[in-house]
C-alpha cells in the first residue's frame, strides 16, 4: 500500500548567484508532486530568478527552465502553485537567483512511496 507524505521537499540559498542548484530529487521507490514554492528576496535590493525541472537529469538551461528571469523586488515574496510530477530517482528541481545569497527557495510537495 502506498504511503503519500506531505512535508517541505528542500530548501535552498543560493551559493553562487546564477548558478543553478538542485533543491529537490525524489529519493529511491519515491514519486513526489511539487506543488508550492516560496521565493523569498531577503536582499535590499531587486533580482531574478529562475526554476528548471529536468525530469531525467541534471540540465538547468532553457530546455527545462519552468520560470526564467523572473523579477523580484527587495524584500518580496513570491508564492507560486503548481502542480509538477516528478518521477522516481530520476529527476531535479532546480533554482537559482541572479546574486549569490539574495533567495531562499523553499518546495512544498507530496512524497508517495
């Protein structure tokens, strides 16, 4: 019998402004379904984001981006509802923001094992 798990799939500061890292890979025996995340802009000053989800791998670029250059004010968050399938360990929910420590992404989600 499946077991279906809400909880806080990962959260994620980026080290590296611009460089995409992944905040979310389902674990073995795991199928997940994204469905919130909070961008949150504690910087003073605005910026961009981008998400990618490669459902295979680990490309981050605009084959797989979902939101691309997304601006953000100082200060702002943004909280956005999907509703993105990810199968078992395979795929990466990926996130990154124009400067290096300006978001924290935050996934929520289902995990069914």
């Amino acid at each position: 019998m499946a077991t279906i798990a809400e909880s806080q799939l990962g959260q994620l500061r980026n080290a590296v402004g611009g460089t995409a890292e992944s905040i979310y890979s389902p674990a073995a025996s795991t199928t997940a379904i994204v469905k919130s995340i909070v961008v949150c802009n504690q910087s003073g000053t605005a910026d961009t984001y981008r998400i990618f989800l490669d459902d295979d791998g680990t490309t981050y670029d605009a084959t797989t981006a979902l939101f691309y250059d997304v601006a953000i004010d100082a200060g702002e968050s943004h909280i956005l509802n999907v509703y993105w399938p990810m199968p078992t360990d395979a795929g990466n929910l990926a996130v990154s923001c124009a400067t290096t420590n300006a978001c924290t992404f935050t996934a929520f989600g289902l995990e069914i094992t």
